[in-house]
C-alpha cells in the first residue's frame, strides 16, 4: 500500500513538470503536489531546481574551455566572464543572450556542450536544459504561426519550472526569419512576463551565419602580419551584427536584434592547422590510443580540405571529421 501511494505521488509530481502548459495549470492537487516535489527534491529522488541540481560548475567551466576548446581566444574570455557574472547575480537585470557565428567545426556547439555539462549535474539528460534544431523543429516555412505559438508556450512552461533554464537554438542558419522573434517579451529587462521571471535564463543561438565575414577579418589579421590574438570582440561586433541582420535565416531582420536583446555576439573564428593538430591529439587520448605522433597528425590533417584558395590556411570542415578521419589510420 505504502509503495502505491508512492508510486501515485511520485507519478503527480512528474506530470506536474509535464511541458503542456494545459496540464500545468491544472489546479486540482495541486498543494499536495508542491509538498510532495518538495519531499522528493529533499530525498533527491527528482531533479530539482537548487544548487543540487543546477551546479554552476565555473572553475570547470573555465577548465574546459582553456584546455578542450583549440583556437578561440575571444570566445573563452568572453564566454567565462559572461557565464559567471550571470550565474553568480541574484537578481540579474536581464537573460542573457549569447549567439554564436562561425564555420562549422570551429566549436560552436561543442561549447554549448560544456556549458550544459558544467552548469547542470544531469547534463544533456538535465530538464532544465532544452535544445531546439532548426531542420527538426522548424522546418516547414508554411508553419510559422504554430512554430511560434509552441515556442511560445514551451518556454513560457519551462522557465515555469525553473528560473535558471538554458535553451539553446541550433542551425539558427536555418530557421524560417520571424519565428524567433515570439521570444522578445522573454528577453528583456522586464522582472516577470505573466508571472514568470526569465531574468535568471540563458539564451544561446547558433549559427554558421557571419563565418565567411569572421574568416575575412581574421585572415586579414595573417596578411597584415599581426597575431591572431591580437583579434578584438570590438573588431566583429558591428559587421558581425549587419551581416546576421541581413542574411537569410533565423535572426534576419529581427526585432531581437534591432531591440539589442543580444548580449553577445560572440565569433569562432576559422582554425588553422595548429589547432586541428590539437583536436587529433585530442581524439587519440579519447580513444586511449598512444601512437600519436607529428607524423600521424600531418597525415590525418592533410585528408581534410583547406581554403581560402591556394593559401590553405584554414581548416574547411574546422575540427568536425578529425574523429573520422582517424579511423582511416587504425593501430
């Protein structure tokens, strides 16, 4: 009898974090259902949103992107001192909102990665952490009202349940132009939008959108024969934001961007062979493997397509088909 009774209260509690905002405010039990989240968050039989759960792991954090993350000097500095001032603020003024440019491969989504594994104790499999990709979730451009009208609702809920959610949006490139917008209200300086307070939220776009521009500005850099690191935030910001406002896809011509919702515009630049090196040397520790070598490396980099034009100085693919790659030279 006991473990029905658990077994009933423990199905209450997971159906009232269920995403449908319908069932969500059903009123019915509901202050039984708060006593008993709260029992279970104490046991730590459920994910809960407390420190417990939402870990904000920065010295890990930085850890990683010093060591795991090859070639994007702006992008760990930035990254570091945006995550942890936001973090770490009670009563922030605003979400933040992060997007990130760049070639493939340059890293993109491999930070997004770190940031859900260190900030949340569950990871990728955390409920707080939601990840939209375009070609899945919004791929039919005659469905953009009801894109919006689930968007709307699916974050609304979330961020219901737990004020310091990450939602991510992947293949921005992508996504029909106007269906992000339904996000404005979220974004702002407002303390609560129908009750909810989306201040303590991340949100992060990802692009390939602007990588040609940022792989212009760098490769400059090289022709002028200055050092890459020597590369400002301030030397993207302007075009990178022109270019985003006015290329197809999820943030052309939005009002997220004419508004300055966007906190950071944060650019991946191109990788060079230094730094795709690296990336093999990585994914031979993975592997467990100890035959690494320079010889090696160079064998495996030399499979991969390098432009601009005959100057080969950067990786096409970034560090995507090292892994594979690999494979064609086993022990």
């Amino acid at each position: 009898m006991k473990l029905a009774l658990s077994l009933a209260i423990l199905s209450l509690v997971t159906c009232s974090t269920c995403l449908d905002p319908l069932s969500a405010t059903v009123a019915v039990g509901a202050a039984a259902i708060s006593k008993a989240g709260q029992l279970f968050c104490a046991s730590g039989l459920r994910e809960c949103c407390d420190s417990k759960w939402v870990k904000n792991d920065l010295d890990g954090l930085k850890r990683d992107l010093e060591k795991r993350l090859h070639g994007q000097h702006l992008v760990t500095q930035i990254l570091t001192k945006a995550i942890t001032a936001h973090v770490l603020d009670d009563n922030p003024q605003k979400p933040l909102v992060m997007s990130f440019h760049g070639w493939t491969g340059g890293g993109k989504s491999f930070v997004a990665q770190m940031l859900v594994e260190n900030l949340y104790e569950l990871g990728e499999k955390s409920r707080f952490v939601h990840l939209f990709y375009s070609e899945l979730h919004f791929k039919h451009d005659s469905q953009i009202g009801t894109y919006k009208d689930q968007l709307h609702q699916w974050i609304f809920s979330n961020a219901s349940a737990c004020q310091r959610s990450l939602f991510i949006f992947d293949e921005m490139d992508n996504m029909p132009p106007g269906v992000i917008d339904v996000l404005i209200p979220f974004l702002g300086h407002y303390k609560q939008v129908d009750g909810v307070d989306f201040r303590k939220s991340i949100f992060i776009f990802i692009g390939n959108t602007g990588g040609d521009l940022i792989s212009k500005i760098a490769y400059k850099q090289t022709q002028e024969e200055k050092q890459r690191e020597d590369l400002a935030l301030h030397d993207f910001q302007e075009p990178l934001e022109i270019s985003t406002f006015n290329v197809v896809g999820g943030l052309q011509g939005s009002g997220i961007i004419q508004r300055q919702l966007i906190d950071h515009l944060i650019p991946f630049l191109p990788l060079e062979r230094r730094h795709v090196k690296m990336c093999v040397k990585d994914e031979f520790r993975r592997l467990g493997r100890s035959n690494f070598t320079d010889y090696f490396a160079e064998q495996v980099l030399n499979e991969l397509e390098w432009g601009p034009g005959h100057a080969g100085l950067y990786s096409k693919s970034g560090c995507t088909k090292v892994a594979q790659k690999i494979k064609l030279y086993p022990d």
